[in-house]
C-alpha cells in the first residue's frame, strides 16, 4: 500500500504531465502561410477568461489566443520612409473601444494595439485574438493615421494618408496551421511617361506641394514679409489640395 505522500507525489507528477499535454504548444504555429509576411512572430497563449462554478467548489476557466504582430510600411510618394504615422487595426463590433479604452475582463474578447511608424517607416501592431473552435476569423477595419485632421488643426502640420481606411479580415485555422490575411481595395499612385521620359502633365497629388497664391508686391525698400523664402516641412504631400 502506498503512503499518502507518496500518493501525493504521484498525482502532482500526473497533474504535470496532463497540463503539459494538453497546454498550448507554440511548434508549428503556422504550416501554411498565407499572409505573405503580413503577420509575423505568431505564438499561441493561455489566458484566464473566467470561471465555472460546481456545488462544492469553482474551476477557472482558460482560452487560448492567438499572439502576433500585423506588420507594414509608410512611405511618401517618393517612396521615402516616414517615421511617426498611427496605425490601427479595429474589429467589427468592437468600432466603439478606443485607443486606450480598456477592454471588459472575463470574456475572450480580440485586442489589438496601435502601431507607429519608425525611421524605417515600418509598423507593427500588436493582436492577442481567441481561438475558439481550433479558428480565428475576424474581420474589421485598417485606420492609417485616423488623427490626422486634428493633428493639421491644432499643430498646423499632419500627414494625410492617401488610403485612409480598408476592410481586413484575418483567419488562422489551427487544425492545419493555415494563416490567410486579406485587405480590401487598396490605391496605386502612377506617373505620367513617354519615351522621352516623364511627360510633360499637371502633377500627380502629393508629387510635390502647391505653388502659394501670389500676394501684392510690397513698396520699393519694404522688407520682405516674415517667412518669406521658408522651406516647405511637407514639400512632397500636397497638403491643402
């Protein structure tokens, strides 16, 4: 007969071995990759999303989430990497959640954060999404730089995106490793050439910034009017078109 600590031992050492097997395993992720390197660093996690309650006693409740990163790049239409763009990635039906609004706890709710353009102009957003039935299917929306408007009111500069928004939807089924992300309709800026090279035509918006509304010509010995001569910060945009 086996004594009681020894008997403890015993289970604790089965109790190790089941969690181990049945615990999220981050080998082979992804098989099948559909996404074209759209998202990267993809893990799968367990987090606590609740409790069940029994007559004697309450168990706590785990899903597993999809980890990983949704990943571009910003750049001028000269193709020059811009640093400090916003991007964000909103769920349906979760339009009303903020940036920096918490999320309620308890439930398998989708999470993404904000990315920001750095000196490469690459962004990375963050999602933590539920695997429910071994899937992942969530569709939403793409906002490129959302705040731009009231970032050109209040410091007088911004970076209108040519794109402002598009429809996305990520899909991951678990049983084959098979990641797909899809975007909607997306715009392609092109330049005017022949053979003689670029051709002679009325500039493409944001290929470079409009000439300013010539003013009256001050009296003979004014000084020139302050500013006057100043380099254009967002020479290139063709902001106020």
């Amino acid at each position: 007969m086996i004594e009681y600590p020894m008997r403890r031992a015993l289970l604790l050492v089965g109790a190790i071995l089941v969690s181990a097997a049945c615990g999220p395993s981050n080998k082979n992720v992804v098989v099948e990759d559909f996404a074209e390197g759209r998202i990267v660093d993809l893990s799968i996690t367990e987090k606590l999303t609740g409790t069940s309650e029994f007559l004697l006693f309450s168990t706590s409740k785990k899903t597993q989430f999809l980890d990983g990163y949704i990943q571009g790049v910003i750049t001028d239409y000269q193709d020059n990497p811009v640093q400090g763009v916003v991007v964000r990635a909103v769920a349906s039906g979760e339009n009303t959640l903020e940036e920096g609004e918490a999320r309620p706890s308890g439930f398998a709710t989708s999470s993404f954060d904000p990315g920001v353009s750095d000196t490469n102009g690459f962004y990375r957003i963050r999602f933590s999404l539920p695997i429910l039935g071994n899937k992942v299917d969530i569709r939403g929306r793409m906002l490129y730089n959302p705040g731009w408007e009231q970032e050109r009111d209040n410091l007088g500069k911004s970076y209108e995106p040519q794109t402002k928004q598009s429809q996305y939807r990520l899909y991951y089924d678990r049983k084959n490793g098979r990641i797909i992300f899809s975007e909607g309709v997306r715009k392609t800026v092109v330049s005017p050439v022949n053979s003689k090279g670029a051709a002679k035509s009325p500039p493409l918006p944001g290929a470079e910034a409009p000439k300013p509304v010539e003013k009256s010509k001050p009296a003979d010995g004014a000084p020139p009017a302050a500013g006057a001569g100043a380099d254009d910060l967002f020479k290139g945009f063709g902001f106020g078109q």
